[in-house]
C-alpha cells in the first residue's frame, strides 16, 4: 500500500525504514540491483524527492552504492556491514582469509554441537547448490552459493552474536572470493565440503572445526606470504 504522512521528513523515514527491510530480509541481496526510481515511485506512492532522499541515506549509511548510468546496487545488509565493508576494502586478503577460517572453525564446532534437522537439510540443499555452481563453471554463482553455504554452518551455531558478526562481515569475504576467482574455477581449488558437512551432521566437532579451516585460498595466501618472507 503507498505510504502516507503529513509530513515529509517523516514519510522519507517510512521509506528509508521499508528500504531497509527490503536488503536485509534478503529480498534484495547483496550485489543486485534495486528497482528504478520511477519503479520506487510507483511501488510505494510517494514522491521521487521522497525516493531520492531515502536511497541517498542508505547509500550514505553504506547499505546502496549509486552508479551513475548504472543503477543502484545493495553494498550490505547493516549499517555496520556497510562500515565494515569500506573500512576493510583494502586490508590485506591474507588477513581475510585468516579471519574468515577462524570465525568458520569456531562455527563449524558449536554447529556439531548444536544443529537441528532444519539446519541440516537446509545445509545439504545449499551443500548441491554449491556443487552444482562449481561444476557449471559460473564464477559469480559459486561465489554466493558458498558464501551462503558457510552462512547456514555459522547459523546453525545458534550463537546469534557470531552470525551476526559473520552476517557483517560478508561482504569483505565475498569481496575478496570474487577477486580469487577472476582467472576461473580451477579444479585444484575445489574444496569438497560434504566432508564438513558430514562432521556436522555426526556431532563431530573436532573434525568439523578442521575441516571449516581448510581453505584453498587461504592456503594460497599463506604460501605468498611464506615466500616473501623468506
């Protein structure tokens, strides 16, 4: 239904406020593109001033970035996730990956401890979607089908804080997996992670934890890392 105000500042709050709820139920996912101005227009009954004001907030708040002749495209799903996300935007992709395993481990351990049926068969739904993504070749799909693969592991930690902070930071991982897989999916990067998901499913969490760290691109990092150290 349009939204209605009397007053205007009030109005573009609605619409800052339905914007958001939009990017971070996931309706509008990080990456893509949201509708047109006029389409917002339209879609909510206000003005294009209205619109306007409110898409600037949230590309100011971090969670829209404006590309002129482009569009509009969501950057994260929080403001923090939008901090974070220009704030580590030039940190070093070793750090990264040492980051990321370590948040993974921790997850995958409490996961073997704690996951549901839910949380299983939500996992093997995405465990075949990433497989699939790798095995058709498509970069960008593989990209997010592990990125959303290794949410659902930290999810089912049931340690609400760690998901959140995982949540936030998902745009750095994701950041920094696209930069990874610019040349193509290279069959020796391909990590098989049914032996995580297994883990999990058998309250493993030794064997979880191990194999939530085994990263190849962190792998790679650390050996360049290596060599310019020696």
């Amino acid at each position: 239904m349009p939204l209605t105000s009397p007053r205007r500042s009030a109005l573009a709050d609605q619409v800052i406020a339905q914007l958001r709820a939009q990017i971070t139920s996931g309706e509008w996912p990080v990456g893509s593109r949201i509708p047109t101005e006029p389409e917002l227009v339209e879609q909510l009954g206000v003005a294009r001033n209205t619109v306007r004001e409110a898409v600037r907030a949230l590309a100011h708040n971090g969670l829209l970035d404006i590309r002129q002749g482009s569009g509009t495209y969501v950057l994260a799903t929080s403001e923090l996730a939008g901090v974070m996300h220009r704030r580590f935007a030039d940190a070093d992709p070793l750090h990264v990956a040492e980051l990321r395993s370590a948040l993974e481990t921790k997850a995958a351990r409490l996961a073997a401890e704690r996951r549901t049926a839910q949380d299983l068969k939500q996992i093997d739904a995405l465990l075949d979607r990433r497989e699939q993504a790798f095995a058709s070749g498509d970069a960008e799909a593989f990209v997010e089908a592990d990125a959303t693969l290794h949410m659902a592991v930290v999810a089912a930690s049931h340690n609400e804080v760690l998901a959140e902070l995982y949540a936030d930071l998902g745009g750095v991982i994701r950041q920094f997996l696209h930069g990874d897989v610019e040349g193509g999916l290279r069959p020796e990067d391909h990590v098989d992670h049914a032996r995580l998901v297994e883990a999990i499913r058998a309250g493993d969490g030794e064997r979880a934890a191990a194999e939530a760290g085994t990263h190849p691109f962190s792998c790679r990092y650390a050996d360049r890392a290596n060599r310019t150290a020696g």
